[in-house]
C-alpha cells in the first residue's frame, strides 16, 4: 500500500490531483476555526467544554468537523448540502418533472445539480438563522453562564451579517467539494465529509482518556481503540458484500455485424441504503426532546420525554431507534432501486436472468432478492449504530458523535473505500501495481 502512495506521487497528472486535493482540505480546516462576525470567540471556548451535543445537534457538530458548536464560517459545514441532495433524491421519485430530468442523462443530471444548489443556499439561510438565533438567546450552550453573552452585538445588522457569512460560508464548502471532485480524487463531497468526522476522533478520543478511572484512563481508551478496529473490520466486510444477479444479453443482428452474446451481472449490496436510514432515524427522535426544549413545560408528559428520549442509553430510546433504522433502510431501498425500470430497461436491450422470464417475472424476482439482502443489511446498519451506544456508555460516550459511532464509521470506511478505489483505478491504468493487490 506504500508502495502504490509512492508511486501515486511519482506520477506526475496524479500527483497534482492529490496535492490539490490536500490544498483544498487544509483550506477547509482552516476556515472552520475561523470565527464569524459578532461572536466572542473566548466566551465560546468557555461553554464549549460543556455543550451537550447529542441527537440531531451532534451530527450537525460531526458533519461540519466541530466547528458549529464555535460559531465559524463554516459553522454549518456541509449538512445544509447533504439534507438538501437526500431531499432532491426523494424528490425524483414523487414530481414526474425530476423523474423525467433524471433519465435526460448527463444535461437532467446538471439540472438537478443546479436545483441542489439552489436549495442548498435556501437551507444554509434556515439553518444559519435558526443557530444565530439560539446562540443569541443563549439556548446553545444551557448549561453556561455566559451562554447567552457569546454574541454581545444583538442587533438586526449583527444578525444578517452573521446569517450571511453562514450562508457565503456554506456556497464556499459547496464549492471547493466540487473543486474536488472536478480537478482532484474522488467525491469532493464525500472527501470533505471525511474530513470533518475525522476531525473530531483526536478530541473525543483523548477526552474518553481524560475522563478514564483505570490505569489512568489507558484502559478505557485502548478499549475503545480495540472495539473502533473491530467496528471497522466488520464494515468494511459487509460494505464490500453484494448479492451479483447474472444477467445474460442475446446475440443480435444489426447489418452483417454480431451484437450482444455478452454475460454481465447487477451489483445488489446488501447495505443498498448507506447511512442515510441512520440520518433519518436520528434526526426523527431529535424531535421529542426539541418538543420539551421549547415547550418549556413541567407537564408529566415533558418529564417522560426527557427520562426516556433524550439521554441516547434508555431502553425505550435503543428499542425505537433500532426499529426506525430498519423501517427507513427498507423505505430508502424501495425509492431509490425500481425493479421494475431494470426489467424493462434489460428487456429492451435483450437482456434476461438465466432461467427467469424477461418483463414483469424478473422484477418480481428482483424485488424478492432485494427484500432477502436488505433484511439483513438493515438489522446490520442498526447493530451497528447501536452497538457502540450500548457497551460504552459507561465511558459517557452514549451520543450520535461518539468515535466510532454508527454513522461516523460507516461514512468513514465508505468513503475510504471508495477513494482508494479510484487511486487504484488510475494506477492500474498506468500499470502500476494498486493498493488492493
């Protein structure tokens, strides 16, 4: 594998997508520790060591590399674009007009690029208002006595200028992602989502040492270690699984030329869905304790929400989680695969499953595959989004922005995976050997 590194950078075209790649990532980190206009930056470091950053809060400080809880530029990182592609890709399958742009090719595909963005600007102004608005009130950081003085200026001008710098923030996140992905290596994207989460691992590891009883806190940190290599191994393991329908194309005549007699298959991974169920279900239970935190209230129904919904260790909260993860994998797998458009698809181009009828039997036959893989790949996501709320929270690591959480990993190993896959591409064709040999 350090031989391929080497031979990456000894390869001139190659070297300057990777340099360029690093250069985009180092302005990044740095523009998420700059402060935005109006904060009192050391009144924020004050609370920071205090902030509870679970549920829907935590994955939004995860997603933009800890700088939203420190009010910078980038404060809303790349969340506002993420929620607006998950949107847009719901979307397709509801509006006919986004439908028929998707199957235009390469000109639909720059349209709805553009309506993603478009919409990405909308919600960077929703989500900058609203995190401008609790840090001015103090709600950010309840449980600081200063909390409520980390933006001293509150004025309407202070306040758009704060929402804009978001916002222009959020456009340029936006934009050096597709730097990355036009004149770098891989997904810009998912390159700086990377970043972000990986960010965080340093801080929420040494403080799980901090925080440690035995030997000094070693135990608990090497334990953690040991248990994120066994996380990553076992994803990595069904990330990689995937379910191969054969497919077979008959030989046509077109002329005096021979088309067609080529064998192929049809990809189905077992964990169809990604990470998105495990957005969905968390963002969903942030809700309650969002009812309880501006309701106010001391009514018997406000303190069961807050015994059993907002701390992420109560039974009722795993049991609902769990199921939530398991209903959305299926719900994401049914939208964003159509059995139905591959049958077709196959059967005009003279396609058919070894021993199934071309047309309405092989999409039954598809839609029965796929039901048998995403049981397990949903009972997998859920495990793993659970297993590490369940054995470490008594190293008070019970959150969505745990190390080695469900959704940190899993968007860490895949977008690992799929990076060095394309480094491996671009060495093969050079005739080097890859990381994976």
């Amino acid at each position: 594998m350090f031989t391929a590194f080497a031979r990456a950078f000894k390869t001139p075209d190659l070297r300057k997508k990777l340099l360029f790649t690093l250069g985009i990532i180092v302005i990044y980190r740095l523009g998420a520790h700059v402060p935005a206009p109006g904060v009192d930056y050391a009144k924020v470091q004050q609370c920071i060591d205090q902030a509870d950053s679970g549920g829907l809060l935590g994955l939004m400080q995860m997603f933009s590399g800890g700088a939203l809880l420190q009010i910078t530029i980038f404060a809303l990182g790349i969340m506002p674009y993420i929620t607006a592609s998950i949107i847009l890709q719901l979307l397709t399958v509801v509006i006919p007009r986004l439908e028929a742009l998707k199957k235009e090719g390469q000109s639909g595909t720059a349209k709805i690029t553009q309506y993603t963005r478009y919409l990405t600007v909308a919600l960077a102004v929703l989500q900058g208002t609203g995190l401008v608005a609790t840090a001015r009130s103090g709600a950010l950081f309840q449980n600081c006595s200063v909390g409520d003085q980390i933006v001293a200026d509150k004025s309407i001008f202070t306040t758009l200028v704060m929402v804009v710098t978001m916002t222009a923030g959020t456009a340029c996140v936006m934009w050096l992602g597709e730097l990355i992905t036009d004149r770098g290596i891989g997904n810009g994207m998912s390159i700086l989502m990377f970043i972000s989460i990986a960010a965080t691992f340093p801080g929420a590891l040494w403080a799980i040492k901090e925080s440690g009883k035995l030997a000094d806190g070693w135990i608990e940190f090497g334990t953690v270690i040991l248990i994120g290599f066994v996380m990553v191994a076992l994803v990595v393991f069904v990330e990689q699984a995937q379910r191969r329908i054969p497919v077979q194309y008959a030989k046509r005549m077109i002329g005096r030329r021979s088309y067609g007699g080529t064998s192929t298959y049809i990809p189905l991974k077992v964990n169809q869905a990604g990470v998105i169920p495990v957005i969905f279900a968390s963002s969903l239970l942030f809700i309650p304790s969002l009812i309880v935190q501006f309701s106010n209230s001391t009514a018997g129904w406000a303190t069961w929400i807050q015994d059993h919904f907002v701390t992420g260790d109560h039974p009722y909260y795993i049991a609902v989680y769990f199921v939530l993860i398991v209903f959305f994998a299926f719900f994401y797998v049914a939208i964003s695969f159509n059995p139905d458009e591959v049958a077709d698809n196959m059967k005009k181009y003279g396609g058919f499953i070894p021993g199934i009828r071309a047309g309405r039997p092989t999409a039954e036959y598809l839609s029965y595959v796929l039901n048998r893989i995403t049981w397990p790949g949903s009972l997998y996501l859920g495990l793993i989004a659970l297993v590490p709320t369940m054995a470490l929270a008594g190293f008070g690591g019970a959150n969505q922005n745990f190390p080695f959480g469900g959704t940190s990993i899993l968007i860490i190993v895949g977008v690992g995976l799929e990076t060095v896959k394309q480094i491996e591409s671009q060495l093969q064709q050079r005739n080097y050997e890859g990381f994976l040999r």
